[in-house]
C-alpha cells in the first residue's frame, strides 16, 4: 500500500517544516562540543550543559503545546513555537559566555513543536502506511540532517560558531512562511475524550514506546557530544567532520529506508525493532574498542546510525496509530517529553562522563541498551491486532 496523493502532499510540507528548522539545530550539532569548551567560563561539563538544556526546554513543553494544538488548531501551535525558537536563536548568537549561552540555549528550547508536527503526520495518513509517512518525513529530515553536518563545520570554521545561530533563525522563519501557506487541511476532529490518553498511558505497549523513545534518544545526544572530539583526538579538524558525517550517515538512511518500507509492506515491523536494537548496541561494542583510529570511529558511527533510523520511523509510527486524532497532539507530547528528556540526560551527562574517562559515556548508553531489552521492544498495534 503506497501513500494517496493528499498524504504525500502533506508529508512532503510537513517533513519540509521540520526539517527546516532542525536544518539549523544540526548545523551546530557537529561543532558544539568543540566551540562551546572556548566560551567564557567553559569546562566540558558546563558545555555539556548548554549542548543538553535545549532539550530540557523541549522536553517539559512538548505537553503544553500538543495540548494547545488539540485546543487551539496545529497550524497556529506550530507558527507560535516557531517564532520562539527565531528569537532564541538571534540572542544565542549574543551570547558572551558559557552562562549567557546556557540561558539562551533554553529559551531557544522553548519552541516545542515536535509533538505537534508528529500529530499532523498522523492526521494526514492512514494506519496502514504510517510507518512509511515517517520514513519519508526522515528521508527529508535526514537530508537536512546530512546537509547540515556538511555545511555546519565549513560554516562555523569561515564565519565563526556565532553566525550559524543567525542562519537557524532565517531558516525558522522560512518554515513560519510554509507553515502559514501551505499547510494541509486537516480532517475535522471529534469532541475530545479527555480519558483516553489517562487510559493509553495505563498500556505495557505504550510504555515501551516512550521507554524506547528516551533510550534511543539518550544514546544519540551521547554520540553527537563524544563524536567530534574523539575524531579531533586523531587529528581531524572541525572543518572536515563533513566527510566524516557524510560517509556514516548516506549509507545508512538508504538501508533504513528500504529495510522500513519491506517491513511494513510484509507486516514485519517487531521484527526491524529487534534488528534496530541490534545495531546500537553493536555499535556501542565497537566503539569501546576505543582503537583510537579512523576505521573503528567511521565503522561505530555507520552502524548506530543505521540502527537509530530504523527508530526514528517506528517509534513515531506507533505512537499515532494507538491513539484517536482528537488526543494525538496530548500523546505525542509525552512521546516527545521522553524523546527530548532522554536527549537532556545524554547531552547533559556526556560531558561530565567524558570529562572524567572517555569510555564512561559509552558504558553509560550500553547499560540503557541492555535493560531496554528487559523492559521489552515495543511491536506494532497493526500486527497485533491481526494476531488476536
């Protein structure tokens, strides 16, 4: 079953929405942990505090603004966390200090609209082709994700780490202007049950979605932090992690891809979890063999990402298809309250981990990845209906 030409159209604006703005937020993702130790003030440990408490901010407001958008419409929830995120961008670039940065950092953090956007998605698309939505949403996030890792650490290293915090906030206010004109219309809600999401977070298959959500969330900010440095350890400079990133992360979204849309179409999806977790756990095994050059770091990096696309599609996808549209934006948010709170514990924690041993970071992810499995893999609602 493929998407009808309305879920396409809107999972291509949609998807351009996101990533336009996380266009941005990857730019400095590459750099941060490099950049952020030389502000006023700096030690890994604070760095790590201002790479992390973006997503604090995320993560205690994805709630509010699903809630708002349920109330209130999507369309005008999005425009408003938009403008949010454009204005802390500009005074992250004013930033003098680690301090000031932080500060900033949080307020930029303040336009949640993650578990909006994950609501729209599932208003525009049938069940059945869920999973795909999120895969092609990712196919385009990705593509920004692998443009900006390219382009961030030219950019910062010609124009200095502050002017990309200029360009986050041009690229946010692009998306306002897509959101505003060509936003799909979304099919009129019924009145709300305010019980039903009491009731879906009562569900074992409900918490592990969210449980699988901060983990995989978790273990990718501790990457994203200790990544950089360890390839500025061997040598490699800020300017050229764009190969780096560009060798690890295309392979690995055209694998994800096909490997999604074969589950999907066979009714496999629990099965690519377990391959998924698989993956990163591989990948947490080889990069504590901490050999110290460039085959095991591109090597580590190729499989955790492969293992943490296939995710990136799922987890989204299952959330959606568990609950009705009119409490989608509620649920979403505390999707996305775990996503970004698993994101706040590793970016936060990674730098006071690697700070003091370079391995902790990655014991401390491989732990999560081992009880995750004892917490058990969320499966797909589709699938096991069809079983009862």
């Amino acid at each position: 079953m493929k998407l009808n030409r309305y879920e396409l159209r809107s999972v291509l604006v949609i998807g351009t929405i996101i990533a336009l703005r996380l266009l941005g937020i990857f730019l400095i993702i590459p750099v941060f942990s490099i950049y952020a130790v030389n502000y006023e003030g700096a030690t890994l440990s604070s760095a790590g505090v201002a790479f992390g408490i973006y997503a604090l901010t995320q993560s205690l407001l994805q709630i509010p603004f699903g809630m708002a958008s349920d109330r209130f419409g999507r369309k005008p929830v999005i425009v408003f966390g938009l403008l949010i995120f454009c204005i802390g961008s500009v005074l992250c670039a004013f930033a003098d200090n680690i301090w000031e940065l932080i500060i900033t950092r949080a307020i930029q953090g303040s336009g949640a609209i993650g578990a909006v956007a994950i609501a729209v998605l599932g208003d525009c698309t049938r069940n059945e082709v869920r999973a795909q939505s999120f895969m092609l949403t990712g196919i385009i996030v990705g593509t920004a994700f692998i443009t900006s890792l390219i382009v961030g650490p030219v950019l910062a290293g010609k124009f200095g780490f502050e002017s990309l915090f200029f360009i986050l906030a041009a690229l946010g206010l692009i998306a306002v202007l897509f959101t505003l004109f060509l936003f799909p219309e979304l099919p009129e809600k019924k009145t709300r049950d305010r019980k039903e999401v009491l009731l879906k977070l009562r569900e074992p298959e409900v918490r592990k979605i969210l449980s699988s959500t901060f983990i995989t969330s978790l273990c990718l900010n501790l990457i994203l932090f200790i990544y950089p440095l360890d390839w500025k350890n061997i040598g490699t400079g800020p300017q050229d992690l764009w190969f780096v990133y560009l060798v690890i992360l295309a392979p690995s979204a055209l694998l994800a891809n096909a490997y999604i849309r074969i589950s999907e179409t066979r009714k496999k999806l629990k099965q690519a979890t377990r391959s998924g977790l698989f993956f990163l756990v591989a990948a947490f095994l080889i990069y504590l063999l901490r050999a110290a050059d460039s085959i095991t770091l591109y090597l580590a990096g190729a499989v955790f990402f492969l293992g943490y696309s296939i995710f990136q599609s799922i987890l989204p996808a299952f959330v959606t298809q568990r609950v009705s549209s009119e409490n989608r934006g509620v649920l979403s948010g505390f999707f996305n309250l775990a996503n970004f709170m698993g994101a706040c514990v590793g970016g936060m924690s990674a730098g006071v981990l690697y700070e003091t041993h370079e391995s902790l970071p990655l014991i401390f992810g491989l732990v999560f990845l081992v009880l995750w499995r004892f917490v058990g893999l969320p499966g797909s609602p589709l699938e096991q209906a069809e079983e009862k």
